[in-house]
C-alpha cells in the first residue's frame, strides 16, 4: 500500500460534493439555462408587460430560473435524506495500480484508468469515475505520504 485516507460524510460535505459535481462538469449547461431564462425574461419584457403574451414570457423566465437549483438539488436532498442523522466514514487505500473503497460494510477496489477528472478543492481531493459522482477525500487524513506526493502519485497514474 503506497497510503490511506477517508472521508467522513456529513450534510455538510455532501454538499460540497454536491457543489463541486455541478461546477465541474454542469457550469456549460447553467450558463445555457440561464441564457435561455433571461432570454425570455428580456423578449418578454420587450414585448411589454401589457402584452398577455410578453407578461407569460417575463413569469416564464422567472419560474425557470430557481428551478435550476432544484434540479441540481435532487440527489442531493435524496442522499441526506438516506444518511438518516448517521455519519459514514469511508476509508480509502491506494496502491500502485489501483485504489480500495470500504465504508465499514462493502469494500470497492477501482483502477486509476476509470477516473476521468481530479479536482482538489478546499482541503479534499475528487476523482471523477463520470460525470455524477466523485470519490472524496479528506486530504487532512492522508497517512503515509504528503499530500503533495500523494497529488502527484494520483495524477501519474
């Protein structure tokens, strides 16, 4: 084993987790929608207020608008919901062809080759397996190596 961390989840974190999944790879697709919400709200309000039609455009793009947020929300509000008040720590070792999972009941082994992505933001570490989820880590529980090293030995493999 080249070193060991973990990730406690609490909300809290997955929030963050939340946060970063949605800046990463959602950012093109927000910047779209709200586009396409302010785009109504201004033909709408080019069209006049007055104008039944330019008044459905302007509550269009209003209604839409928080909506994104909502959406993004979902999954997230699933999950906090599944912790129930519990705190899930998952452990994490890291070898030189691969990496292991274990959450206290199942153990996950993953090679290097399926992370796609690998973010370092606000004292945690994301690998990216796809698009809709990351494995987090706490980079305040790396053991054996520095959390430079260890940056490093992730991104050459």
């Amino acid at each position: 084993m080249v070193c060991s961390a973990s990730i406690t989840y609490t909300p809290e974190n997955l929030r963050e987790l939340n946060r970063v999944i949605n800046n990463t790879f959602k950012m093109p697709r927000k910047l779209i929608y709200i586009g396409v919400c302010i785009a109504l709200m201004a033909a709408g309000a080019s069209k006049g207020l007055n104008d039944t039609r330019g008044l459905a455009l302007v509550c269009l793009g209003c209604f839409l608008f928080p909506s994104l947020r909502a959406v993004e929300n979902t999954r997230l509000n699933t999950l906090i919901k599944q912790l129930n008040g519990r705190v899930v720590t998952v452990k994490y070792s890291f070898y030189d062809d691969y990496f292991t999972c274990w959450d206290g009941k199942e153990k996950n082994e993953f090679r290097y080759s399926s992370i796609i992505k690998t973010v370092k933001k606000r004292g945690n570490f994301y690998m990216f397996p796809n698009e809709e989820q990351a494995y987090m880590i706490d980079l305040s529980t790396l053991e054996g190596i520095s959390e430079e090293k260890f940056l490093s030995f992730i991104e050459k493999n």
